[in-house]
C-alpha cells in the first residue's frame, strides 16, 4: 500500500477517503481498462513491512520522525528497497503471462493513505481474481487490508511462492505481528483487522 505518508491519515478501518470522489473517477478509468475481474494484484508493503520494522529499531527511533533526515533515511531504506522487490516481482509474474496490477508506479502526491487504502480496496472488490502477498505482508496496515478485502470477497490470495493464504494463516501471522511493532497505532489497527477477519 502506497502514497501519501506525510499527510494526515484517518487510522479507520475501513478507510474513511479524503478524495472519495477523485477514487471513484479513477476507478473508472481502471474498468475502461481492465473489465471483468481476471486481473493478479500484488499486495507489497511500501511504507511498511519488515524493511520498515528493522530500519526503525536500528536507526529511526533515533530521529526525529517529523524530519527531513528521518523521512530521507527512512525512503532510501525502506520505500525504496521495498519497490524495487515489488517491481522485480511483477516483471517475473508479467513474463509467465499474468497479467498484474502492483501499487508501485501510482503516484497521487495529494491523497492520504486511507486515499489509498480505499482505492486499490475497490480496484481488488472489481477487478481482481488473484492477490499475491509478498513476503512480510503482515507487517503493512495497507496488506493487511488488502487480505481482509480479498477474504471479504471471496478472492483468492496466495504468498509469493503460490501457496494459498488462508483465513485462519493469516490472522495467526497479523497476530504474531502485533508482538514486534513499535507504533500503537499498528498494533490497534491489527487488532481491529483480527476482529473483522474472525467475524467473516
């Protein structure tokens, strides 16, 4: 999940959109595209992620989180890395014949992250089939979303080798999860994720 980490974000889950109606039009667009679901996703972290977690207890919890230096650190380490899997990932999915939606190369510098949790949450409710988890995805509010999405509608969801993801997997590793993060606000929000995947 993608974009937009410097602005204010809602911490909803569901995500509450600060440009709902600017989603919506480029939801459209995306069916001008893609139609029917037969579309893979690819659900990486991208501010997130186990990248995320080890850079900030070896070097961001030393900074100053609203800094330059803290979010020019955090880019090179973490987004940037965590991209460039994605990006590699997708390229081999593409060779093999899929054909893949990834996060990566959409660039919305006005949207919040709920802006993006909300957007690419109904891009995988109409269009997709397929989300493929890459690994780590655990560890992103934006994947863990993503997995509820997918689950709530029946999608199928698989890790990076293939394997298929279930319910009661991926509650066990958000669980997990919440025993390693250093932001209360993560460990709320997976809390709030567990509920809603247990009740579906």
């Amino acid at each position: 999940m993608s974009g937009g980490q410097h602005l204010s974000d809602r911490n909803y889950f569901p995500p509450a959109p600060v440009h709902r109606e600017d989603c919506l039009e480029l939801l459209s667009l995306v069916e001008s595209v893609l139609g029917a679901p037969n579309v893979t996703y690819l659900s990486t972290p991208m501010t997130g992620g186990p990248r995320n977690i080890e850079w900030y207890d070896r070097v961001g919890r030393f900074l100053d989180s609203e800094s330059v230096v803290y979010h020019e650190r955090h880019h090179e380490a973490v987004r940037i890395p965590n991209q460039l899997a994605a990006l590699a990932l997708a390229k081999r999915l593409r060779t093999a014949g899929a054909t893949v939606v990834e996060p990566v190369t959409f660039v919305r510098p006005s949207w919040s992250q709920s802006d993006f949790y909300f957007f690419w949450g109904e891009v995988i409710r109409r269009f997709v089939d397929r989300v493929i988890f890459m690994d780590g995805w655990e560890s992103s509010r934006g994947c863990v979303w993503e997995f509820y999405t997918a689950t709530s509608k029946h999608i199928r969801t698989e890790n990076e080798a293939g394997a298929v993801i279930s319910c009661a997997d991926a509650i066990n590793r958000i669980r997990h999860q919440i025993q390693k993060v250093r932001n209360s606000k993560d460990a709320r929000y997976f809390k709030i994720a567990i509920n809603e995947l247990e009740g579906l």
